[in-house]
C-alpha cells in the first residue's frame, strides 16, 4: 500500500512539473511577440515607416489573442472529449512548432499566420494543467499544486524579457556550431520552440486524470457540449462572472504596464523606461503574487476571501500609480510594475475558481476557455481607454475609470460565485 502511494505521490509530482514547465514555456511564447515585435518588424518591414510597423504590430498582437480565444474553445472542448492529458502535450507541440517557424517568417502575411497558429497553442495549456492537477490532487491541497504551476510559470517573462535583450549571445554560440547568422529576435523565438519541444520528452509517466479516465467510460455523459455553458442560464451567468474576475489582471499588465513607454511613464516626466523591463519586473511580482496568494488560501481554506483581498491591493495601487508618481526615479517606476504584478497575483486561484465551478464533463472547456477570454479582454479595455482618451480626459483618468469599473465588477461577480475550496469535484453537468 506504501510502495503504491510513493508511486501515485511521484506521478502527481511528475504532472506539476510538466504543467509548470509547460506554462513556464507558454508565459516565454506569450511575452515573447511583444519584446522582439519592434525588432522583428524593423528587418521584416525594412524601408516602411515607424508608424505602420507599429501599427503591424499592434495587428499581429490581436491576430495572436484571436488565435487564443478560438483555441480556448478548442483544446477546452477536446480536452473533456479525448482527454487532458492530450491537450497539455498537443497545445505545447503546436506553439513551439510555431515559434521555431516565426524564426525565419520574412514577410507579415506568413508572419501573421504564424501568430495565430501560436495563438491556438498557447491557449490550451495552462487549462489543461489546471485541470490535470486539481483532479488528481486530493481536494485539500490541489491549491498547492496550482500554486506552483502558476509561480514558477510567470518567471517564463523574466526569461523571455533576458533572452530577447541578449539573445545575441546565443546566436553567437548558434553561428559557432552551424554557421547560420541569426538576428537577435529569431534566436529568442528559436529559443521558445526548443524549450517546448525539450518538455515533450517528460511526456513518459504522465498520467490521465481518473475522473476523465471514470466518465469516458459512461457514455450517456454529454462531454464538452457548450449548449451546457450557454443554453443553461445559471451555468452562463456562473461563466461570465469567472471571466470578470481575471480582467483586472490584464488590465494592469495589458494596459498600464505594457503601454509604460509611450503613455503612463512619460505622465511622470519618465523617458528612458522599456516595456520588456517593466512587464519583466510585473510578472516578478506575478510569481510572488502567486506564491502569496496559494498560501494564504491554503491558510484560510478560502479562495474568494484572498481575490477579494488582491482586488482592494490592486485598487489601492492604481490609484497611487495614476495619481501620485510624478516626479519619481527610473527605480521606483520598475518597484511600482513589481507591486502590481503583486497586487495582481492570483491568476492560480482565478484559474481554479473556473475549473472548480463546473462539472468534470465541461471542466476542461471552461478552464481553458475563461482564461483566454480574459486574456482576450485586453482589447475591450483599450478600446474603453481609447474612448475616454478620446473625450480628453487624458491618460491617467481614462486609464483609472476603466480600471475602477473593471475592479467594482469583479468584487460583484466574486461576490456571486460559491466557495469552492475543498469542493468534491467529482460529479457531472446536465
């Protein structure tokens, strides 16, 4: 009976690695467009204007986040009919095929086609992880194990962030070893897709979870039917309010953190800030967010009570960001982006919330689809920050309003969603 438990122990080990590897690998591909984006376009899109290379890019980021949204729906829907385990391997084969491809794209249609076949894998993996752990876990610590799949995942910008700023070393080393010259920017998409196609080698010892593995067994299960999402009034409203509950993470790292060069530092007389440091301090703070918040749900045995916490941070730490920052050092714009990324630390619980409001036969197509359409509401956001810039409000009020309206929303919507710590997820949805 021991010898049984050590090997089911190693096994759920074995499966937070993967997981964490494979989201590490996935934050790497997402942060990844937008550090070596400028760069890239500049050799693509040599002889044409700053302006319509940046307006390319801004294109190719959204052609990327459509990709997400249509794979959320499809690795979620695939994951509860074939299987999670299909899913986690299949997403990462997909996206590091992609970045090994974006390497050597030399014009911007194939590049956008690229972009958004890297969309379609990056959105499956987390879910999938997600909801491998917290159903081979037991119920009391499968907080732990999204924990730290999710913190050790955020450092994946940390590293996109240096490989893009000295990703001239490696090419140095590729040159040396096959003679191929490479810029900067194909050596960091190069370096995605090896590091993905590296972690396919763990594949061996994985397990399948065992309440996929019961309900593929009973046939009478509808598994991954979205009419039980949308078609079921009550499951609807419960999904829109998981998605609410996420925005403000990306407001803050989609919104102020990401457009810290050309609106928010300048705000406080701040010229020489870079958006790769400043998203590469964020998602610091993200990790430790993440660590401090799985703590504390654990400690609490509360996921809602810790979001709630998180949201009032975040408040608090907009309006000090906006509103009282004029003046300060390079220095204390980076702790700032650090404190936000903090603030905004709970994307594990966020994610566990939404694969532990639903069934096991829609689990997967909801933890991987609420994610992606909160990464998705990126777009939303900066067209209500554009429509506020639009009346001069200016930067910082438009900015604040909108953040103000998304974090109000998510305390409601948080406040209508049970408790699901410690929550049987063994049963099914009609």
């Amino acid at each position: 009976m021991q010898n049984q438990n050590d090997k089911n122990s190693k096994k759920i080990a074995l499966l937070i690695t993967v997981a964490a590897l494979g989201y590490f690998v996935d934050i790497y591909d997402l942060v990844l467009f937008g550090v070596v984006k400028a760069e890239s376009l500049s050799v693509i899109m040599s002889g044409q204007s700053i302006e319509l290379q940046q307006s390319t890019g801004k294109f190719l980021f959204n052609i990327q986040m459509f990709g997400m949204l249509i794979g959320g729906i499809l690795w979620g829907v695939l994951g509860d009919k074939k299987g999670r385990i299909k899913v986690l391997f299949g997403s990462i084969l997909l996206y590091s095929a992609a970045n090994l491809i974006n390497a050597f794209v030399t014009d911007v249609t194939t590049y956008a086609i690229v972009r958004l076949i890297a969309g379609i894998g990056l959105a499956g993996e987390l879910g999938a992880g997600i909801t491998l752990v917290s159903e081979t876990m037991s119920k009391e610590k499968r907080g732990y194990g999204t924990m730290i799949i999710v913190t050790f995942g955020a450092l994946g910008a940390v590293v996109a962030s240096f490989v893009g700023a000295e990703g001239a070393v490696i090419g140095h080393f590729i040159e040396g070893l096959s003679g191929i010259q490479l810029d900067n920017w194909q050596v960091t998409y190069i370096v995605g897709g090896c590091l993905g196609l590296l972690l396919l080698l763990l594949r061996v010892g994985t397990i399948e979870s065992t309440y996929f593995e019961h309900m593929e067994h009973n046939k009478n299960i509808q598994k991954g039917n979205l009419k039980i999402l949308f078609y079921n009034k009550k499951n609807f409203i419960k999904y829109l309010h998981c998605i609410v509950i996420g925005i403000p993470i990306w407001y803050v790292v989609g919104l102020l953190v990401m457009n810290s060069k050309d609106n928010f530092a300048p705000l406080m007389g701040i010229h020489d800030i870079e958006n790769g440091q400043a998203v590469m301090y964020t998602y610091i703070g993200l990790s430790a967010g993440d660590l401090i918040s799985g703590v504390l749900s654990q400690w609490l045995r509360s996921r809602k009570k810790v979001v709630g916490l998180y949201l009032l941070f975040t408040l608090v730490l907009i309006t000090s960001f906006l509103f009282f920052m004029d003046g300060v050092s390079k220095d204390t714009y980076y702790l700032m982006c650090f404190l936000l990324g903090t603030a905004t630390g709970y994307w594990a619980l966020f994610v566990s919330i939404a694969a532990e409001q639903f069934g096991t036969n829609i689990r997967s197509t909801t933890a991987n689809t609420i994610p992606n359409f909160v990464r998705g509401s990126v777009n939303l956001i900066m067209l209500g920050f554009g429509m506020l810039t639009a009346l001069n409000l200016g930067d910082a009020i438009s900015a604040y309003l909108v953040g103000l309206i998304f974090i109000l929303l998510a305390l409601y919507s948080l406040s209508q969603l049970k408790e699901t710590f410690g929550k049987d997820l063994d049963y099914f949805e009609t």
